[in-house]
C-alpha cells in the first residue's frame, strides 16, 4: 500500500467505522460541553487530540514506544470517563479561558494514548514498510477529516436540542457526559487487564 490517497480514506474510515465506537465516544464526550459557537474553540482541541495520536501513532509504528496492547484498550475507555466527569464536573467553574487552556493539554495527552490504540491497525497496513512518514501523514489526515465530521453531527445535534428544541444546557451537559461515562464504565469492564 503506497498510495497517500488511499491512507486518507483508511485514516478517515477507521475514525468513522462504528465497530470501533470507542474513539467516537471519546468524541462526543469531548463535545458534550460545547456550543456552535465555540465551534473554532472545539476545532482547535480536536486538533490538539490529532497531534498527541499523531506523534504516539508515529513512535508506536517505528516501535519506539510499545505499550501492551491491552493496557492501551483500557486506558481508552478511562480517558472517556474522566472527560465525562470532567464536563461536569467543571461546568460551573467561571475561569472559562483557563479551562480552555487544561482542555487543550487534556486532550493532548488523551490523543497520545488514543494514538498508541491506532498503533496496531497502522503497522499492519504498513506491512513491513520503512517509509512510514507519508501514510503516517495520510492517515492522520484521514483520521482527522473523520474526527471533524463526527464533531460536525454532535455540534449540529447539540445546536438543534439547545435552540430549537430548547434544552437546558445542563441538562445536556448531564445526559451527554452520563451517558458516555456509563459506557466508559462498561468498556473499561470489558478491557480490563487484571
């Protein structure tokens, strides 16, 4: 597999496949707490989520860093949970460009461990290649055009519920982040590795 096309629509397909809901999950709990308005805000921490993958995706595919795979499958659904709770957990704290500031790093750190999940599906599509830098590249496109639609439907699905609908945004925040912690709590019992 060379062509820099075809790692896009790999990388955009493995974000967007439903049988790996777990990143997906990730992504509407990090939505949960955001407005259309703050669209630019939620792109830059999707961004950030993109980078931290990118370079632990990177070192797990040139084998610098390698983390059993199992360890990685639980900390996934952790790193969903704590969002969860975060979201509302922090919804009334005022200082709204300091908790910006922790959301980027957050999610920074978060993109590193969801980075090493994605390490295994990449190194078997690069089958023994040692060119890594252009499909490591194209992927991470791919993954990312699939992370900023996914967040285009929950910020259109937040807007109709919040404006239209008129939801209270508490009350969203709650069943957004609830029901996402409640299906972190489940995989990280499916994962576990002890």
């Amino acid at each position: 597999m060379g062509s820099f096309d075809l790692y896009i629509k790999l990388g955009f397909e493995h974000i967007s496949d439903f049988a790996g809901f777990d990143h997906i999950l990730f992504l509407v709990a990090l939505c949960a707490i955001y407005r259309i308005e703050q669209f630019k805000s939620l792109l830059i921490l999707v961004t950030a989520f993109t980078v931290g993958h990118s370079i632990t995706l990177g070192l797990s595919s040139i084998g610098t860093i390698n983390i059993p795979s199992e360890i990685i499958e639980f900390l996934i659904p952790t790193t969903i949970l704590i969002t969860a709770l975060h979201n509302v957990m922090s919804h009334s704290s005022g200082d709204t460009s300091s908790r910006m500031t922790n959301n980027y790093i957050v999610a920074l750190f978060f993109g590193f461990i969801h980075g090493m999940g994605f390490s295994n599906f990449f190194k078997a599509l690069l089958m023994g290649d040692n060119d890594i830098l252009m499909p490591l590249l194209g992927f991470n496109i791919g993954l990312e055009l699939g992370q900023l639609m996914i967040v285009a439907v929950i910020i259109g699905l937040a807007y109709v519920f919040l404006n239209i609908i008129k939801v209270k945004y508490r009350d969203w925040n709650v069943f957004i982040s609830g029901a996402a912690a409640g299906l972190a709590i489940y995989l990280m019992f499916e994962t576990k590795f002890w």
